[in-house]
C-alpha cells in the first residue's frame, strides 16, 4: 500500500489534532544521525523525511498519523497550505477550514485523498499519453539527401540509427 504524507504548519497539524478522532502521535525518527566519520547527517530511515529534506533542503518533523497518513510540520510554511505527497508526487491544497468545521477532519482528509487519486490517475494518463506521443515521432533518415533544409532531431538520430546499424552489419 502507497503511504500518503502531508507537510504543513503547525497550525493546521493542531486542527487535525483537535478534530481527528484518529489523530496519534507519532514524532517519527530524528532528522540527523551521527556518520561513521562522526559528522551529522541526514537520517535516511524515514524515506519521506530524506526525499522531502533532501528535494527542499529544509528539515520537515513528523507529527502524527491518520491511518495511513503521516503528518510533517515544516516550520517555513506560512501560509494555510496543505502538501499532500502521493508516490512522490505533489499536490498542494489550500486549507478549507470551512469544510472542517461542517463535516470534521477525518472527511476532509477522505475528501482530499479522492481528489488525489482521481487527479493521480489523470496525471499518468498524462504521462502515458506524451510518452505515445514521443515515440510515434519517429524521423525520416532519407530527409537528411531529400530536404535538407527542414530537418528535424528526430530525422537526425533516425539517420545516426541507420548508419550504426549499417556499420555493424560490415
């Protein structure tokens, strides 16, 4: 099962911790450790807190959990936002106390995991999509004697493609 992470202020990890019935305190693993040579350096035991620390450069400390979401505070996020990490993919939400305040904070958080697979789902279909689109962008290798003057990339690497295969055939 994928693990969801969110990073945000403490201010909003304290909503949670009042609304959520199924808040748990959970202050995680140190961020550094001691190294062999006996300098400090990132701990690498919690995956999301290397990946995030390591990507952003700043230190993110574990909060809680919410079934299968761990809470971080990062202590340079100011405004009312919500990073919501999937597979290592960002989503960033804008915090709706409203919601919160009609329908509590375990729904909410439901409320954004949905949106985060629907909108994951669309992501790779994205992905898969442009990929397709690369691949069937296959170049012309007799363009290069034909026109020379509209050649693109993808005729270039076809033409060094013919030309390797013709040398090794030798």
């Amino acid at each position: 099962m994928r693990k969801y992470n969110i990073v945000t202020n403490s201010k909003i990890n304290n909503v949670f911790k009042s609304k959520s019935r199924y808040y748990r305190v959970n202050l995680g693993l140190v961020a550094t450790i001691e190294s062999k040579s006996g300098d400090r350096v990132m701990n690498s035991n919690d995956e999301f807190a290397y990946y995030y620390n390591t990507m952003y450069r700043t230190t993110v400390l574990a909060q809680a959990t919410v079934g299968d979401i761990r809470i971080y505070i990062d202590h340079y996020i100011i405004d009312d936002k919500i990073a919501f990490y999937f597979d290592k993919e960002e989503f960033i939400f804008d915090f709706d106390e409203k919601m919160v305040k009609e329908k509590g904070a375990d729904f909410y958080l439901g409320h954004l995991i949905k949106t985060i697979e629907t909108e994951y789902q669309e992501r790779l279909i994205k992905k898969e999509v442009k990929i397709e689109e690369q691949k069937k962008e296959v170049g012309n290798a007799d363009k290069i004697f034909q026109n020379p003057g509209s050649v693109s990339y993808n005729d270039l690497k076809a033409y060094m493609e013919k030309v390797r295969t013709e040398r090794l055939k030798t």
